[in-house]
C-alpha cells in the first residue's frame, strides 16, 4: 500500500512509519514538526519515511492522490492540553481531522485509519466498555474524538473505508518520547527520584497498551479484509490490561529498585473505566497485544540505565506536550493557533 501517515514524528508515529514500512508498505509521513526537538534514544529504526513538513489544516487533496490509506494521528494529544485552549482542539482534533477524512475520500483514498481513543468511554463506574456502549466524554479531548467518529463514519461508502481505533492510554518506550502519560510519567519519578507518591487513592480504572501493540494494531487493521474493517469501530488493547491507577503505579515501584510508593486520597476524578478488548480480537485475528505493563515498566528501566537518563532529561520540555506547546507560545515561534511564525 501507499501510506499517508500524519504525525509521523509524534510518540506513536515514529515508530509506526518504520513498522509499516518493514513490511513492505510505502510510507510518506506528515508532521508540522511542534515536538521535533524531542528524541530521547535511536534505536536503529530501519527506513523511516519522507515527511511532508504541513500542518494537517493546510493540507490539500493533491496532497492525498495516489494514497490507497491515510493513518490519522496527528492531533493535539491529552486531556490537559485539550483543556488549556477548547476551542483550538477543536478546531484541530475536530474539524481538521474531519476535513482530512473529506479530502481523502475526494482524492480517491480508499481507506482512512483514525486514532481515537478510549477515553470517550469518561465516567463508566468500572464497568467493561464495549464498541456499543454509550461514551461519556469528560473533557474537550474525549469530546473531538466522539465528534470525529461521528462525523467521518457517514462518509463510508463503496470506495471509502474509515475505521476508528479506540486506543487504551498508550505506554512503553519511543524515541520520541512522553512522559505525560500515566506509566511513563510514574516510571520517570521512579528512576530519578526514587519516589512514587500519588495524591489520590489511585482507584479509577485505565486500560492500557503498549506503544508498539498499538503500531501493530495499525498494520493489523490496514492489512485486513475490507469487510472486517469498513465502518467498525475497534477498542484497541487486551482485556487483560484494565488496572487501578494504584495498579500501575505498584508495578512501577516493583520494577524500579529502591522506589517508595505513597498512596493518598481520593482526589475526585470522576474518569474511571474499564473496557472490553473481545471486538478487535475476534474480527481482526492477525492482532493481538504481545506485552503488558510489566515488560513495559522494565522496557523503559533498560532505556534509562543505557542512556542514563539525569532529572533535567525527564523534564525536558519536548516530552510533556502541554510544556512544549507552552514555549513555542511564550516564544513567539507558534502563534495563537498554532501555526508557526516567521521569524
């Protein structure tokens, strides 16, 4: 296949590319490149693609002729981000990747791959989430992603194939590095502070899945027959991977030698779900998640031990979203929307 991947330099994304491409497929990446400057280690990443250096607002439907799928990942990526600026991820994580979807069936692409997330499921009270269940969305983030399934699924037709992944909150090691997501961020504190100490009782439930399962997961759906994936929604994990907050972060402590753990008290977060992996499985039997938090929490012990990773490196701006946009702002490289400035 001919690939247009957006967000090809992002966490997920650099390491997609190359999967894809290891695999025969050809792979032209998309990125306006707000987190270039982030890259924590390399990792021999074989043939990574050529990127167009665009803004997905900008992109046009000459860009997308002669793409048979476009996989969709670029968007503002986490909930406090979302909440920082409403009404800009709106306008990116929702009419932008609408636009994109539109211009894509326009120009012919047969296929439209789109990373939502389960987020949309919010407040479900612990209960497994399936496909069918009704989503709660809590914050600006969850909402793009239930608008943008909304939106794009009408356009299925004959010649057009969308398909939603909705990913458990991803985790693992990537030379492109975040550290704002739960596993990674307690894996962080642990290795260069020797403390995990929570301030809530760490009750509410997350789904989980690896980086690289979720790149698989990708390949998996974009391989299979057009019937199992037109118009389906797929949660995107394994059933086995619902944890406690608290969970995560015990694994954690356990993995990393010498860290203390602190639990608090319950801090109010209302977002607690956990969901349903059967879907995935059964439809799309060439994916299946092949590791867990553990492996994931030593993956990322390996990578600090090797690249001894100091305190000023887990908190460089580049691998906290909200932190990265926040300089290009306060710098005046970015301006209100985003775009970048000349300089």
């Amino acid at each position: 296949m001919k690939i247009l991947m957006t967000g090809t330099e992002g966490y997920i994304g650099c390491l997609a590319a190359p999967l894809l491409s290891d695999h025969g497929h050809v792979v032209t990446g998309v990125d306006t490149g707000l987190y270039r400057e982030g890259w924590l280690y390399s990792n021999g990443s074989s043939d990574v693609p050529r990127c167009l250096s665009k803004d997905i607002r900008r992109i046009t439907a000459e860009d997308l002729r002669g793409f048979d799928a476009v996989v969709h990942l670029a968007e503002l990526s986490n909930d406090p981000l979302a909440e920082v600026n409403p009404e800009l991820s709106f306008e990116i994580n929702h009419e932008g990747s609408v636009r994109l979807a539109q211009l894509a069936k326009d120009a012919g692409v047969e296929r439209f791959v789109y990373a939502s997330s389960c987020s949309v499921y919010g407040a479900g009270m612990g209960e497994f989430k399936t496909e069918e269940s009704e989503v709660n969305p809590q914050t600006a983030y969850a909402h793009c992603k239930v608008r943008v399934e909304r939106d794009v699924r009408p356009m299925a037709d004959d010649d057009f194939s969308p398909t939603f992944l909705r990913n458990a909150t991803a985790y693992g090691p990537s030379p492109r590095m975040r550290f704002d997501i739960v596993l990674n961020n307690l894996s962080g504190h642990a290795w260069t502070t020797k403390v995990i100490r929570m301030t809530s009782d760490g009750s509410p439930w997350r789904p989980l899945v690896h980086v690289r399962d979720i790149c698989g997961a990708i390949r998996a759906v974009l391989e299979a027959p057009r019937e199992a994936i037109h118009a389906e929604t797929f949660n995107v994990g394994d059933s086995q991977e619902n944890y406690r907050v608290r969970e995560i972060a015990e694994i954690v402590a356990e993995t990393f030698p010498g860290c203390e753990l602190t639990i608090g008290s319950s801090d109010g977060d209302s977002r607690s779900y956990r969901v349903s992996f059967d879907k995935i499985r059964e439809r799309v039997p060439a994916f299946k998640c092949e590791r867990n938090a553990r492996v994931g929490a030593e993956q990322l012990l390996r990578v600090f031990e090797r690249i001894e990773m100091t305190p000023a490196v887990f908190d460089h701006r580049p691998f906290t979203r909200l932190k990265q946009l926040q300089y290009l702002m306060r710098t005046q490289q970015v301006d209100d929307r985003l775009f970048w400035r000349e300089l």
